[in-house]
C-alpha cells in the first residue's frame, strides 16, 4: 500500500496561482530535445515563484551533468500572489529567468482574469 496517509494534511494558502509552461523548440509538432537549459536557480529564487520539471533530462559530458530539454512541454513555472495579477507577474518574471534555446511560451495566460 502507498503512504499518502503518513503525509501531513494540507494547507490551503489564501493566494492566487498563475502557471506558465515553457515549451521546447518545434513544439507542438517536431519537437527538438537536447537543448540546455539555463537560469532554474535564479527563476526558483524569486519570491513566489516555483519550477515544476516535465519534459527535462540530464545530459553527461566532460564538464558533468546538465539539464537539457527532453520533451514538448519541457517546465511550468508556478507564480504565487496576493491576487491574480501579483500571480501572474510572479510567473512571468520565472519564465524570463529560464534560457532554452527556441523555446516559446504563452503571454497572455490569466491576462484577462479577474
């Protein structure tokens, strides 16, 4: 059996979320993988702000380990606000840290949300 029952309970924050996902070069159709990924520690250092991996992996070579992009929707980068347009700024100021080359991502995610 699992352990969910030995987690502690939730806590409910009373906050807004807003969530960008960041998506590899070619997605939604030929999607390229391989590609470094750059700026997680300064974007997850930002009050509020937290990276979620999806499509990441780690590559080998002489100089060690580094997180590469290894699928179409390669992050979510979750912003955490008083209100949805604090959230949404959160987010955004998480995306703009992170470097993939020909990655791409949405602007107008919670835009009109009141």
């Amino acid at each position: 059996p699992g352990g969910l029952g030995q987690l502690a309970p939730l806590e409910w924050l009373d906050a807004a979320a807003v969530t960008g996902v960041i998506a590899a070069n070619g997605y939604p159709a030929d999607v390229r993988g391989g590609d470094p990924i750059t700026g997680l520690e300064d974007a997850d250092a930002l009050p509020g702000v937290h990276v979620l991996h999806a499509g990441t992996a780690l590559a080998h070579d002489a100089d060690g380990d580094h997180l590469v992009a290894a699928g179409g929707r390669v992050l979510s980068v979750v912003g955490v606000g008083a209100d949805l347009p604090a959230a949404r700024a959160a987010a955004y100021a998480g995306v703009e840290r992170i470097g993939l080359p020909g990655s791409h991502h949405r602007t107008d995610v919670a835009l009109l949300a009141d």
